[in-house]
C-alpha cells in the first residue's frame, strides 16, 4: 500500500507541473482575497480589530493564506465529477481502495499548490513589511502537528461531502453550499475575532476552525498551552468522525451508483 500511494502521489505531482501556469492561476484565485483584505483592514482599522494590532492582523493574513495552501482540499470537485462521468466506475476496481486512492492524489496537489505559491508570499511578505511590522511566527511541533492534521480533516470532510454524487448527478450547487460556512467559519476570509459573537459561537461547535484558523492561531502563538492541546484532541477526533462517516457513506452509495457518464 505504501508503495501504491507513493507512485500516485508522483504521478498527481508530476500532473499537477505538467501545466504550471494554470495550476499558478488556481493558486493565485485561492489567494487573491487574502492578498487584498490586509489592504482593505489596514484602511479601515488602522489601530487594529479584534484584539489584534496592525503587525498581527497582516501576519495573520500571511501565515493564513499560506497555511490554507496546504490546508484546504478543494479535491471534492474531482471525486464528484469522476462519480458523474463515470470514472468512478474504473477506479472501484483497481487494486486500491478509493478513498487510499485519493489520499495521496490530494496531497500531491497540496504540497505542489504550496511549492508554487511560496515565491508570492515571499514578494506579499516584503510588500506588506514596509508599510507595517510583522508579528514574529512560532513553529513547534504543536504547529507541524495542527497543519497536518488540518489538512486530513479538510480532507476527509470534503471527501464525505463529495460522495453526494453517488446519489444525484447535481452536486455543484451542494458543493457550493458547502463552503459558503467553510469560507467564513474556517478563518480564510477574516479572523474569527472580527466576526460577530454568534458566528464565533457557530464556529466552535464546526470542524472548520480547526482546519485554517486554529493551526495559525498556534502559529502566531495566540494560544494557551490547555487550548492548543484541546484543539488537537478535537483535530483528532473529528477526523475519526469523518472517516468513519465517509466509509459509511461509500457503502451505502455505492448501492445506489449508476455509472450515469459512462
């Protein structure tokens, strides 16, 4: 199985730089309102906003869009589209399980989308640090830990979400709807803190803080030591949920497959 995964993650690799400027455009359309919202907060909140000064607020952007690179999946769209045309179909028969099959795809596109993204945040970084300071990052292995463990959270929440395919072959609006709250309750678009006391209370009863915001916040050490070690038991757990969801989902839905593309 490890040598399975290791020959996909390289051919998904080797995919991914086949074309490196459209895989750049998709990096900058990740990245594009993370580069422009410090702009905009350092315009309109000059002092700071949500117990943040000006030095955190666009370190935050920069270990956030940094971060979510290499954080959020964005393969759902993938999984659903090959179950539609039905490739799925050639895909249940190999010898590899489906979801092994996908795990190493996902993360060559990962690691790939943040090798290309990190010339422009060098050139965002040295950008932003001529019009304010920035805040000092703190790598542990608290942080190593929180962004692997967001990223398979990420992962494994998309990957239930994409099996909505096995039973309708109209999934966009779905997936659509799905990272209508990820955006926001994630901490892509803004920090948490500036967000209204309902939304921060929404936020932490959902896995989507877990998978952007907490990793920066150990990063940028905004943590106490009792909140970083709850935070990576919550990390742990809802990833158990989703996995042991998505292998339930796969079951049932592939009862209801149709190979409708084939």
């Amino acid at each position: 199985m490890t040598r399975k995964s290791r020959s996909l993650f390289w051919i998904y690799l080797k995919e991914l730089f086949a074309y490196p400027v459209a895989s750049f455009i998709w990096v900058l359309a990740d990245a594009q309102t993370a580069l422009i919202l410090p702009m905009v907060w350092l315009a309109a909140a000059p002092n700071g906003v949500g117990g943040m000064d000006r030095a955190h607020l666009v370190s935050y952007y920069l270990v956030s869009m940094t971060a979510s690179q290499f954080i959020t999946c964005h393969l759902m769209w993938d999984i659903a589209w090959d179950i539609r045309e039905g490739i799925f179909s050639s895909q249940v028969i190999r010898p590899i399980g489906f979801f092994s099959f996908n795990l190493p795809r996902n993360f060559a596109w990962r690691v790939g989308k943040l090798v290309l993204f990190l010339p422009l945040a060098v050139l965002v970084y040295f950008a932003y640090a001529g019009k304010s300071h920035i805040a000092p990052i703190y790598f542990s292995w608290e942080a190593v830990a929180s962004l692997f463990l967001g990223q398979m959270l990420s992962f494994a929440a998309a990957y239930c979400v994409a099996l909505v395919a096995l039973w309708t072959t109209e999934f966009f609006s779905v997936l659509r709807l799905y990272y209508l709250p990820e955006t926001f309750l994630s901490g892509r678009i803004v920090p948490l803190g500036t967000l209204p006391l309902w939304l921060q209370n929404a936020s932490s009863w959902t896995h989507f803080r877990l998978t952007n915001a907490f990793p920066v916040q150990i990063l940028l050490r905004d943590l106490s030591p009792v909140e970083v070690r709850r935070g990576l038991v919550l990390q742990v757990a809802w990833t158990i949920f989703f996995l042991a969801a998505g292998s339930w989902l796969f079951r049932r839905g592939t009862r209801r497959y149709t190979g409708a593309g084939m």
